[in-house]
C-alpha cells in the first residue's frame, strides 16, 4: 500500500515545505545542471533536506539522494517510506562500524551519475558554520570528478532554532555557489578549511540587496 | 455537452450583469495590454528598452493570473474570498518577517502571530463580530506578544523588535483584513452583491498604481521623492491617480454612492495607496532591500502588491461603514 501514497506524500511534504519556508532556489556559481553531484550544505534544522530538495528542479531531484542517518531514519517503516520513497535518502550506518560499506555505497551514487546531499557539519549550527567532518574529503578523493557544490541554507536556523518546538515560517533561500576548483596534493584539512569557506562566504550580502545600500541584510545580522 | 451548455447559461443568466460587465473590461483591458507588450517586444531594439519591456510582459503575465484567481475567489463566494486572504496575510506577514531581525524570545509570539492571529482575525470576519475584529490586533495581541518576549529575558534591542512585529501584524494581517470584511457590510437600499464593494476598492487602487506607473514612464520628469521611492514622479502621481478617480466616479453603478460621493471615495482610496506604497517603500529602503520577496514574477512579493491596499482599505471600510450603514 505504502508505494502508492508515496508520489502524493512526496508532493504533500514538498508543498507544506514551500508554504512554510519558500524553499527558494538561488544559483550563483552554479548552475542547474545533471551531473554528479555533492551538494554540501550547512546544517540550521529539521527541515533542511526537505527544503534543498523542494528547492532543486524536479528533474534533478529525481537524481539527488540526501544522505540520512540509518539509525533514526531506518526505525521504522514509516520513517523509512518518507525517507526512502519519498526523498530517496541514502541512508548510511553513522556508527562508524561501517565506513568502508558507507563510503562504497555513496560513491556507488555518484558513479551511476546521480548526486548525493550531504551535511559536513555532522551537527545542527545555530546559524554560524561549524568545522567540517572529514566525510567530504574521502568521499572526493573516491570520486575526483563529482562537482562539490557548496548550498548555503539561509534563514533556515530562525524558522526552527535548536531546542524551539514551534516553527516560524520565513522565506528560506538556498544559496548554490560554484564548485570548488580541485587542488593537486591538497591536505586534508586545508581542504576541510577551504570546503567550509566557500560555504560560508556564499551567506555575504544578498544579490537582492539594493546596491544603494551597504548595510548588511537583516536575516544575516541576526545570525551573531 | 449539453449540461456543460446548460451550466454556462446558467451562469450567465444568474451571476450579476454588472459583474460581467467589469469582467468583461478587465478580460479586454488585459488582452490589449498583452497585445501591446507583444508588439513592443518585437519592436524595441536598445538593450535598456529591452529590460523595460520584459518587466512590462512579467507584469502583465501576473496580472492574468491575480485577476483570474480573485474572479475565481469573488465567483465561488465570500467565504472562499475570506480563505484567499487569509492566505495572502501569511503569506505577506512571512516576506516582512523575513526581512525583520528578530531573536529567540520573539518565538513563540511569531509562532501564534502565524497560527492563531491570522486564522482568527479573518474567523471574526466571518462569524461578523465586528467589535472585536476591529481591536483583537490593536488592543490584545499588542499586548500579548511583548508580553511574551519579555518571558524571553533579553533586552537587546527590545523595543525594536516589538515595534517590527507589531507593524508586519499591522500591515500584513490587520489593514489588509478590512479589504474582504466589506463582504460583511450590511448597507440598506445596495442590492448589488457587497463583494462589488471589494472589486471597486481593489480596481481603483491597482488601477491607480497602473496608470501610475505608466504616466511615469511616459511623461515622468520630477522625481517625487528619489530617496525614497526613485521611480514614483509627480507627472505619473497626478496623471495616473486622477485617471484612477475618473474611472472610480464612472464605477460609482456598482456602490451605493452617487457620483459625487464615489468620486470623494476613489480621491480617498488613490490617496491612501499612494501614502501605503510609499511608506511601504520607507521600509524597504531601511531594511536595505528592493522588494519584499519574489513570489509573483515582475512584481516583487505579495506585500509589493498589497501596498496600495494596506491604508486604504481601513478607511474605505470606516467610511462606508460610518456613512452608509
């Protein structure tokens, strides 16, 4: 029965996600395109993978798989219908246990030319940018020619802040930079650094704001 | 397909003759205007004029689909209107939030102001309990809400915040909540259908912003106020807001005005919509942003569009009110 509902929750989760937080696609750097992808985005809530798959063109959602952590998202068979049937989430084993399986499954993704959404933060932010877990840097030495495509998730973290039950809807923007250029011979933390400052340099000034004015957008100042 | 003859008939025969009219008008109004965008597209060369005109077509694209979704909402009855603006409150209220610094004791206040403000505020529209309707906002949520951000414990920037959240419930929920609260008017001797009362309000203003923005652009010469509001000029103000009361005084057959009233009534509305967009357009330059969102394509936000309705539909509700019930 499950497999039947599936295409109409989907639409139903996608159009509840846009009525409450706009999900709103920016693309600056980058544009929306079918290749393999790592979509690697800041970690501000709940909602965040709902929100940069409503935010993505349909046809590239089909092909993105946001990467979900097993242990909750695999508790039950409802959990698993949303986040299998209708997200197409990836879940993997975050224990540790099993990273080599976890590594050859999402490299698996990006080599059939799919595109995965990751979270390096491995944590939720409360609107600053926390340092990178190293997921990303063996997953890019795995799949040299997957794009890394930094996605900042703005605003998000003020619709749910950490510890708040209640939701405030606000227009959320997802921020799509360009994707980092590769460095031969890179370390892995410089790399880790640089991953992170392209992320977070993408939450500067706004493109919507009125060149006449040089203050800073509000949603952005009430991020310190 | 006789049934699909016998429903349009129907429909024809029964919803009200001078509904069709202006139904009509609007359909032909928009129909020029997109032939005229049409042309003009395959006509202009320079890449400035190109930019204008591509913002004309998006504007014009926007209307079809804002007048075919309040035709729809006026057709189906008052209450679907009512739901409509329910919707276009939280959506409103959601752009200038957005926009709005607020921090972590706000949360829960924002929260009911969304859920439980919204929905009822537009609840007492249609129950008509117009006592508490006209005080919910400005006596028991002014309030409530400081009173629960001060449960928060943070003092920073205090009465900024509270100031904010009090102008996005003003404008966004409040004013525009007197726009379909014309539907509940009781007026003795108006045989027409009231919610001719909201298309009237709602075609004057937006036609003023129209013609407005077209005097503008064709004979605009002194900036009104660049600081402010760079593409509103005096030519285009007086121009476009006088055409707007001409064609109010010609509308005053579907009110309960006489001409002489229906053209004080549109002077009221045209003036008040300039006053709203403007301060409107005060806000967004101190927020530091050019448009409240980008939810309708060459317009900006629901609340760019709301603007010339947020001031007068306060007061075109009073004095209907005051006067003619």
């Amino acid at each position: 029965m499950i497999p039947l509902f599936q295409p109409a929750l989907r639409h139903g989760l996608l159009g509840l996600t846009r009525l409450l937080v706009g999900a709103r696609a920016s693309w600056e750097g980058s544009a929306p395109v079918d290749v393999p992808r790592i979509y690697f985005a800041n970690h501000t809530s709940h909602l965040d993978t709902l929100a940069v798959m409503a935010a993505l063109p349909a046809k590239l959602r089909a092909r993105t798989h946001p990467v979900a952590a097993l242990d909750y998202w695999g508790g039950s068979a409802l959990r698993r219908a949303v986040a299998v049937g209708c997200l197409n989430a990836l879940l993997v084993d975050r224990t540790g246990k099993a990273t080599a399986e976890v590594m050859d499954a999402m490299a698996a993704v990006l080599e059939s030319g799919q595109s995965l959404i990751l979270f390096p933060e491995g944590t939720r932010g409360d609107g600053t940018v926390a340092p990178f877990k190293s997921g990303l840097y063996h997953l890019s030495q795995r799949v040299p020619n997957a794009e890394l495509v930094p996605v900042f998730i703005e605003n998000l973290h003020r619709v749910m802040p950490k510890g708040m039950p209640l939701l405030v809807p606000l227009i959320c923007t997802m921020r799509f930079g360009a994707p980092l250029e590769p460095v031969a011979g890179e370390e892995k933390a410089a790399f880790l650094e640089r991953a992170r400052d392209a992320l977070v340099s993408l939450s500067g000034p706004k493109s919507q704001s009125n060149p006449q004015s040089n203050s800073p957008s509000s949603g952005q100042r009430t991020a310190q | 397909m006789s049934s699909v003859m016998t429903a349009v008939t129907s429909f024809f025969t029964t919803t009200d003759p001078l509904f069709l009219w202006l139904s009509g008008a609007a359909l032909g109004l928009l129909v020029v205007a997109t032939l005229i965008g049409a042309v003009l597209a395959y006509r202009v060369r320079t890449p400035a004029g190109r930019d204008t005109v591509r913002n004309l077509n998006a504007r014009i694209r926007s209307w079809w689909v804002m007048v075919a979704l309040f035709a729809a909402a006026m057709l189906l009855g008052s209450v679907v209107t009512l739901v409509l603006f329910t919707l276009l409150s939280y959506l409103a209220l959601r752009e200038f939030l957005t926009l709005t610094p607020t921090r972590r004791g706000d949360h829960a206040g924002l929260f009911l102001s969304f859920f439980v403000v919204v929905p009822l505020q537009y609840w007492l529209i249609g129950v008509g309990w117009y006592g508490l309707f006209s005080i919910f906002i400005p006596v028991y949520v002014f309030m409530a809400l400081p009173s629960l951000s001060v449960l928060g414990a943070d003092a920073t920037d205090f009465l900024t915040r509270t100031a904010k959240a009090q102008w996005g419930l003003m404008l966004a929920v409040y004013c525009t909540s007197h726009a379909p609260a014309l539907l509940w008017l009781d007026i003795p001797g108006y045989r027409l259908p009231s919610a001719l009362l909201l298309l009237y309000l709602m075609t004057v203003a937006q036609l003023s912003d129209v013609f407005q923005y077209v005097f503008g652009k064709l004979w605009g010469k002194t900036r009104l106020s660049p600081g402010i509001s760079p593409s509103k000029t005096v030519e285009g103000l007086i121009g476009g807001g006088l055409t707007a009361v001409a064609i109010g005084t010609a509308l005053h057959v579907i009110t309960p005005f006489t001409p002489l009233q229906a053209a004080g009534m549109s002077l009221t509305i045209v003036t008040a919509g300039f006053f709203g967009g403007f301060v409107l357009s005060a806000m967004k330059r101190d927020l530091g942003v050019k448009d409240w969102g980008t939810m309708i394509e060459g317009h900006g936000g629901v609340l760019d569009r709301l603007d010339s309705i947020v001031f007068s539909a306060p007061l075109f509700f009073h004095l209907t009110r005051y006067w003619f019930t």
